[in-house]
C-alpha cells in the first residue's frame, strides 16, 4: 500500500497537507495523529532530496504556499520538521527557484501586521537559520546585482532584538554562520554594527544567548582580531565571568573555547599579558572535574582482571607515514603549512585523522573522550604558559601548593594535570622544583584514585624529558624512578591507568632516545608480561610503546636475550590475530619497525611475515576487484595494503641481499606483479607504499627487479604527473609523487646506461616537478635528485637541455643537507656539464659557488661515490675555456674562492 501510495503523483500533496494540518480527523487521537505528521514530513523531505526535479510544477507551488504553515503549528517538532522541508526545497530548486521565501520568513519572524504568534517566529526563524546553515554560498552569490546576504544580515540583526529569546538565539546563530571562513563581503562591510549589537547581547539573561554571543567573539576574534582588540579588557572580564557561571556547562565551555581559541591568534594572545592573573586561576578552576563526573569516576573499579567490553575497543586505522625523501628535510605541506602537535590524552581535542571515518557511535561514547571544560583550560594554561612562561607559572604557583596534598581526590587530580599543562612552557620556572615535585608524584602513582594515578602518569611524561638529561647521579635518582614506575603501572590493576603509563611511556622512550639501551632488558622483560597480561583493549597502546622504542634504541634491541623475549611475544600475538582484524594495522606498523631495529637478527623470524604479508595484499586486491563490479560486496580496507607494504619494506632493508632476494623468488603470487597492481591503485597511502617498497627493492635486490623493469618504469613514470594532483589538490598526491621521484633515482643510480629507452620521458616529467611553485619544496628537491642521479649513466642523453633545466635544478639542490644523495646527484649533473659546458652560462657563477660550498668532510666521506673527482674535472674544464679565470673566480665570495683554489689545487 504505501509503495502505491508513493507512485501517486499527488502523494507530496497529501504529505503537506498531513504537515502543515494540526487538527486531527475524526476517529484519530492527537498522538496519532502528531506520528502521522512526523512520518510525512520526513517522507516529504526524502522525496524532495531525491527527487525534486520529478515533481510536478503545480505539486511545487502547492507544497511551497502550504508548508509554510507548519512553521505556525504550536508543537514545537512538527515547526521543526517543516522547517527541514523548507531548507530542502530550497537546497535543490536554489534560491531563485523560491525567491520569496526569505522575505516570507522574515516577515513571519519580524511579526509584520503585529499578529504573528511566538510560536510561528520561533519557527519561521528556526527555518531561516536552517537555510543559512545548509546555503551560505548560494546566499553570498549575486542574483541580477543583488545578493540574499545584503537584504538578510539587517533582517537578522533586527531579529537579535525579538522578546522571544529562541528567536534572538537563532537569529545570532545564523550571524555566525557568516562569519566563519569564508566571511561575505556584506558581513565584512557590517562587523561593526554586529559587534556592537554583540555588546548588547552580552547582558542577555538568557543562557542559549549568551553562549551564542561568546562563540561569536570566537568567530570575530579569527575573521576580525582588530576589532578585539581595542576592547580586549572588558571581554576578558565578561568571558571569565561566563565561564565562573557554574550552572550551565554549555555556558562555561563556550567562554572557554574563546581562551583557547584566541590563544592560536598571535594579535589576540600578545595581548593577554596583563591580564594573566585574572585570567589563570579560571583556568585552573575549570579543570577540576565536574560533580557527575566525579560521581561516574568514584564508581570505578580495578577492573584489570575483567574481560575487555567490546565498545571499549576503538576502531584502529593505520598511520599515514612521511614521504621517503632523498633529500635530508622532513616532508612538510605545501606552502610550508605547520602542523600542529598534540598535547597528550590528558586534554587533546581528537579530531579525526586524515582519511579517518568516524565510526565511535558503535562503541558508544566514553565521557573521557568529550571535548569538555576540563581539558578546554587545560589546553589553554598549556598555550598561555608558551608565551607567558613567568607570569603562568607565578600565578599557579599557589594553586599548586594549596591542591597538590588535598584530601580530596578531585583537587590533587586537577593540580596534576596544571603542573603537566605548564611542564613545556614553564620548564625554566618549574625546574627549581622539579626534584621535591618529582618525589611527590612518584608518590601520587600510587593514590587510591585510579584518575589520580592516571593524570599522574601523563605528568610524568611530560617531565621525562628532563629525567632524562640529567647527569649518571640525578638519572638514578629521578629518571629511573620514573621509569620504573610507568613501567609497574602499565600492569597496574585499572586499565585506564595502564593504558596512561604505557601512553607516558611512549613520551619517555621519545624523550630518552638511545639513552634508554642501558634500560632495554628491564623495559623488555615488562613489555612481555603486558602481551601475557593485556586484552584487546590496550594492546594496541602497548604495539606503540615496542615500536618507539625500537624506532629510538635500534640495534641496541638487537640482542639475543631481549629478541628471545621480545619476539614469541610478538608471534603468539601474530598467530591469533586473524587477517580481518583491524588490529592487524598497529601489529604490522610495530613489526615493521622491530624488523629494522633488529636487522640481521629478523632473519629467523622473516619467512611466516613476509608470506603473509603477500597474502594480505593478494586478497585485498582480489576483494577489490570483485567489489569494482559487484555493489554486492564491500569495498576492502586499503591500509592492510599500507601496513603490508610498509613491513615488506622494513624486512626487504633489514635482512642481507641473499636472504631479501630468497623471500623476493619464493613469494607467491609473484611479488613484483603484486606491486606493480599497488603502483596504480587508486588510494594515495597504498601508492604512497608502494613506491617506498619500489625503492627499496631497487637498493636491496636490484638484480630481481630489472626482469620486469621496463613494466615498473611505466608505472612509475606516470605517477610523475603533476596534472592529475594539482587538480585533486589533495596534499597526499605530492607524497606519492616524492617516493616515485625517489624509486626512480634509485632505479638510475644501479640501472645506468640502461635508463636510455625512459631518458625523455623521466626528463619530461621531472622538469616539470622542478620548475613547478604549486609543489611542496621537497618535491623540487626530490625531482632534481632523481635527475641528478639519471645523469650517472645518460648524461649525453640529457646534456641537449642543461640549458633549460640548470637553474632550477641548482636552486633546488642547494636547499637540500649535504647527504650521499645529494652527493650522487651533483656527480651525475656534473657529467651532464662536462658534456655540454657551454649551457652553463647563465648560472656558472652560481654553480661554482655551490661546488664552493661542498664540505670537505662531505667530498672525502663520499669517496668514489661522490662528485670530487667530477668537480675537480669540469673546474680544470672552465679554466681552460674562460679567458680571464681568476678573474672569473674573483667574483665569487673571498672564501669560496679560497675554498676552490686550495681543495682543487687551481
């Protein structure tokens, strides 16, 4: 019945008349009823979303004239779905396709004729916020000379000023919508009015209001630091009087947002210094627990011994890793983005990773994850103390004192988390303190309060630091106290605290780098009574704290006695984890940086890995494929192909060439088909990888990889492409494009003469990286470090266009670290000199400067390798062409020409 209902052309008739009709049928109660609407609305909003363009011309207008009506029913719901249905006609006919509909509303909301009820305002600008928030673009384009955006803003200003305080909270919250990134031209002409009427508004008895006026600072303060600033004093003073307002949470937390917000505005947060000892002991207030917090967290157990529930294990997904970069820079975003860092579990806000799906309503929502108050004035204390280093740590001085020894769990527990908040930017102030502070949180390791030993170990973390550069003296008085003691707790009898020492840890090992090898028996001997002792719930923390340290101590795990520990552990886990597992993505990141630490060492271990990890990759792909051309059947997880490919590189680089090149033969299916179906799949991390692996295998087992050399070449040439990433703009293209650059100077470097069939091609595409500015600067470097390395073995090939590609290529290199690529690749350029000396001449001046340049600790560590016999060539070269050579060299800088004359004997 209901499918014949919906094949009806006058079905959306029916379902608006059901929406915006608030007297019953006879014979039907009221509840009934009010289902019944609630039903059509939502199927008349479904219709319209897909299907709109279907709907009849006349159906339209009767549903545009009737809906309107719902916004004047007295159920509050009913206002609110129509208001949905609203905004949707509006989504998909446009602006234009309804044109009168904002006007309409406005003149509901503005009450025109003084007969309008509250309710009909209240849904009238419920459904005008609705069409802001789902149509700020469309609002901000021009139709016919005129934009939405100039007839809306004074309408919502007005509304600002309704009796109905629903309508004033709605009409700022539509405010600002605008003035958010990008911000309209007519919200930029008219910031002052807003942030006038925004004055105003601050003394709203209203809560919803007031919240909405200090995310609206927020959003003034990052669009329009100036007009902050100039009053920076009075809303100091109002934004710390909303968030003391201990009766509404939402309230508070938004007032802090402004703290933490303007706290990443340099203008703003330059601006705070006066105002520091007002401001900190908030902050410090707000980071105590709330009272239903303290009640949930007095009703935890030790719970160590309980099975794992299965919401408390988040989904897992694999870390995108670095481009494999030939020069010595780390990669970084174009334009030179910063990244930002994280400040621990303690108050991070977790945003979703790149690529990341939220999928934590199936495991339910642990409270500790919320953003909250707490760890909004944690973060805040955190950036102020890194810039106010003194002024914080003075003001929070006597917090400390008075809270630190507090009888109550809550008050010791928020002082924890101020003196770990303050640890980066007051180092210089706490240090004094540190030995009698440390004691005492040793000490605190062991309170009754799970919570308090859990902030306790993030402290401990974030002063490991300083443990650690201690003398042999203060290192055993400190630094292994505090080693140990994370290390006891990551069995201690609360999982939550476990999983914080082993999360602790992690910072420490980071901190400590190779100062931990002395450690490594007794930090091995208790990572493997965490893999007899963990569920599946805090693994996943302990695989990070084996990795970090290998990735920090290297060969130093390499002994046989921590490898006879270390690697059953890692096997009995390997062996019960399925291949479906998602805890397969944390288990192969930690073998791969176990099998590079270990090297030689991994040899016994390496066969069962590296099957199957070609099993793995095998059945993605084939999964792949099937759900290509079957919607039946779910697309496979691509970081099973990321963390694959990435343990196949750490074993291939780990192992000596014989054993790498037995693995290499004996896979099945063929390895190099494999990788090359990874070469062009279409996720950006999976080629990332693969090119990594491609590099890798030109280093390890080179003689393998030419029998299908012509095959990979192509691959790799194409993924040179610039086309397709700039139009993408999608930052992880560059990374792939990077680790072919690099597989493919590789790939020279052993292939030599051989390279000749791919010269022009390889010529082509990496000119184009290198005179590219839409790239990150590590690219340029990587595209004139492969060409380069071509000219090992093609340098005629490649001489006929010196001319052209010189320049750049000398501006890029010169930016790169004085490391054995970068040694390989001025000696293949020099050869391509040496063939065609005469195109230098617009850049020979600098190009002397740069050989100039060259350490002689750099020439001498290259030996045959490096450029030092090929400098000494095309020196001796141009001083046979150049008429006037010292005259010649006279223009370089006295001690470049020094450093010329004495190490090339000129």
């Amino acid at each position: 019945m209901l499918k014949h209902a919906k094949s009806s052309p006058d079905i959306s008739n029916y379902l608006v008349y059901l929406c915006a009709n608030s007297s019953p049928p006879p014979g039907l109660d009221a509840s009934d009823y009010h289902a019944a609407r609630t039903a059509a609305a939502i199927m008349l909003k479904n219709s319209i979303k897909s299907s709109y363009k279907n709907i009849p011309e006349t159906n339209k207008s009767h549903i545009r004239s009737t809906i309107v009506l719902g916004l004047q029913d007295p159920n509050p719901q009913i206002r609110n779905y129509a208001g949905n249905v609203i905004t949707e006609i509006v989504r998909q006919g446009g602006i234009l396709g309804w044109p009168q509909i904002l006007s309409e509303l406005s003149s509901l909301v503005g009450s025109v004729g003084g007969n309008v009820s509250a309710e009909s305002q209240d849904g009238a600008m419920g459904a005008l916020l609705k069409i802001c928030e789902d149509n700020k673009r469309a609002l901000d384009k021009s139709y016919q000379g005129q934009r939405p955006i100039e007839f809306l803003l004074p309408e919502l200003l007005s509304f600002t000023s309704n009796a109905n305080a629903k309508v004033r909270t709605k009409a700022l919250a539509s405010i600002l919508v605008f003035l958010k990134d990008p911000v309209p031209q007519a919200v930029r002409t008219n910031v002052d009015r807003i942030f006038a009427r925004l004055l105003e508004l601050a003394t709203d008895t209203n809560d919803e209001v007031r919240i909405l006026v200090c995310k609206t600072f927020t959003a003034i303060a990052k669009a329009f630091p100036e007009k902050i600033m100039p009053h920076i004093g009075g809303i100091v003073d109002y934004i710390l009087s909303q968030q003391r307002d201990t009766r509404c949470a939402e309230l508070a937390i938004a007032a802090g947002d402004f703290f933490f917000d303007t706290c990443d505005i340099d203008e703003i947060r330059r601006q705070y210094g006066p105002y520091i000892s007002k401001i900190v002991p908030v902050l410090l207030e707000g980071m105590i627990y709330s009272e239903d917090d303290q009640a949930r967290l007095e009703q935890e157990a030790e719970d160590a011994e309980e099975e794992d529930r299965e919401q408390d294990i988040k989904p897992q997904f694999a870390t995108v890793k670095g481009s494999r970069l030939a020069s010595a820079e780390p990669a970084s975003p174009a334009n030179g983005t910063a990244v930002p860092g994280k400040n621990g579990y303690a108050y991070e806000d977790d945003d979703l990773s790149e690529g990341e799906i939220d999928e934590d309503d199936e495991y339910g929502d642990d409270p500790e994850d919320q953003w909250n108050l707490r760890k909004c004035s944690a973060a805040t204390l955190d950036a102020l103390a890194s810039e106010y280093h003194e002024a914080v740590f003075d003001a929070t001085l006597p917090y400390l004192k008075e809270n630190l020894t507090h009888q109550d769990w809550p008050r010791r527990e928020a002082a924890v988390l101020a003196l770990g908040a303050v640890a980066e930017g007051c180092m210089e102030f706490v240090y004094p303190h540190l030995p009698d502070l440390t004691r005492y949180l040793l000490t605190l390791l062991d309170d009754s309060t799970p919570v308090v030993r859990q902030i306790t170990c993030w402290a401990l973390g974030r002063y490991s630091a300083w443990a650690s550069h201690l003398d042999k003296a203060g290192k055993q008085q400190y630094f292994e106290p505090i080693m140990d003691g994370l290390l006891q707790h990551m069995l201690d009898k609360n999982k939550k605290v476990q999983q914080a020492a082993a999360s602790a840890f992690v910072v420490l090992e980071e901190k400590a780098n190779n100062q931990l090898t002395p450690y490594c028996s007794v930090i091995v001997q208790q990572f493997g009574r965490c893999f007899a002792s963990y569920q599946d719930r805090n693994i996943y923390m302990l695989y990070d704290c084996v990795q970090t340290l290998a990735e920090h101590v290297g060969p130093g795990l390499a002994r046989p006695e921590l490898v006879e520990i270390l690697m059953p552990a890692l096997i009995g886990r390997w062996q019960r984890v399925v291949d479906q597992s998602r805890e397969m993505f944390p288990l192969l990141e930690c073998l791969a940086y176990i099998a590079t630490a270990l090297g030689r060492a991994f040899a016994p271990f390496a066969k069962p890995f590296f099957a199957r990890c070609i099993s793995l990759i095998q059945h993605n792909l084939e999964d792949g494929l099937t759900a290509s051309s079957n919607f039946n059947f779910d697309v496979p997880d691509k970081d099973f192909l990321v963390t694959s490919l990435d343990l196949l590189s750490a074993i291939i680089q780990a192992l000596d060439e014989a054993r790498s090149m037995d693995l290499v033969a004996t896979a099945q299916p063929n390895f190099f088909t494999l990788l090359a179906y990874c070469m062009k799949d279409p996720n950006n991390d999976v080629r990332q990888s693969a090119y990594a692996l491609l590099g890798d295998c030109a280093i390890c087992v080179f003689p393998q990889l030419q029998t299908c050399l012509a095959a990979v070449l192509e691959i790799a040439i194409a993924q040179l492409d610039l086309n397709e990433v700039l139009a993408e703009e999608e930052t992880t293209a560059f990374r792939v494009i990077n680790n072919a650059c690099w597989a493919c100077g590789e790939i020279a470097m052993r292939q030599g003469a051989g390279m000749g069939p791919f010269v022009d091609k390889l010529l082509q595409k990496l000119a184009t990286i290198l005179f590219s500015d839409k790239v990150p600067e590590s690219l340029n470097e990587n595209a004139a470090i492969a060409l380069g390395r071509l000219g090992l073995g093609s340098s005629d090939q490649l001489a006929p266009h010196l001319a052209t590609f010189a320049p750049p290529f000398l501006q890029s290199l010169r930016k790169v670290d004085w490391t054995d690529e970068k040694g390989h690749a001025l000696k293949g350029f020099v050869k391509i000199v040496l063939d065609n000396p005469e195109a230098m001449e617009q850049c020979l001046h600098e190009f002397f400067g740069d050989i100039a340049s060259a350490p002689t600790t750099f020439l001498t560590s290259l030996q045959n390798d490096g450029p030092y016999e090929e400098f000494q060539k095309v020196l001796m070269l141009y001083k046979g062409i150049i008429p006037d050579f010292n005259g010649f060299l006279h223009r370089l800088s006295p001690a470049q020409e020094q450093a010329l004359r004495q190490i090339y004997s000129l």
